[in-house]
C-alpha cells in the first residue's frame, strides 16, 4: 500500500517557514495569486502543499524560489523553520548606486552653477 505524502495549508506552511509575520498576510498573498506551487498560481491559501513542491513568490523585491522538505508542525525559531525548506532562489541583482547623487541632498548654488554649464543647449547631460 502506498502512503499519502503530508500535508498542510500553504498559507500555514508560509507562516511556519517564517516568510511572513502573520498568518492573514500570508493567506492575503496566496489569494491575491502572487504565489505559484509548481509553477501554477496558487488562487485559495487552503491549497495542499507537502514535501517536493516548489514555491515562487516575490518578497521584498527579491523573487523567491523554495522547494519544500517538510511540513512542520509549529512555527518554530528561525534554525527549525529554516529546516522545512531548500532555497533555490538566483542571487539578488545588485543596483549600482549613483555616486553623483548619493546622499547630497539639495545643490547649493555653486553645485548650480556647475550643473547649469554642464548641461547643453537642449536641457540634456552630454555623454562623458
């Protein structure tokens, strides 16, 4: 006889897992389809996931992609909930910064008067 995989909610396993703060935020993700399990957008936070789905789902401007290895049954400290899932997603893009800008705040008149004799007749920055 074959044995059925676990199961638990997807928007309790987001919760266990340490994703988001609460479970209502988690199910107001799922709902709002913002979450795919194997590559289908998740519609209801009741939908079954177990141990081998593969989650995709954006958070904090990063895209995150995470296969799950277990269901847990409480959301634990941040090593247990670490435990329940294998992170699969790409390495962040980092942004170059703008050094021109950085910081600065509002030009002084000098910085004006700089930026003005930069710019050409047409209002735009000649490429250096």
């Amino acid at each position: 006889m074959s044995e059925e995989r676990p199961t638990i909610r997807l928007d309790k396993w987001l919760w266990h897992a340490r994703f988001f703060k609460s479970r209502s935020l988690a199910a107001g993700v799922v709902s709002a389809g913002k979450v795919r399990v194997d590559g289908t957008p998740a519609s209801k936070p009741a939908r079954a996931v177990g141990p081998g789905d593969v989650l995709t789902f954006a958070k904090e401007n990063d895209v995150k992609i995470v296969k799950i290895l277990d269901c847990g049954s409480r959301r634990g400290p941040a090593p247990e909930a670490h435990a329940l899932y294998e992170d699969m997603s790409p390495e962040p893009v980092v942004r170059q910064k703008n050094p021109r800008f950085e910081g600065k705040g509002r030009p002084t008149k000098k910085d004006r008067r700089d930026l003005s004799s930069r710019l050409r007749d047409d209002g735009s920055f000649p490429l250096e």
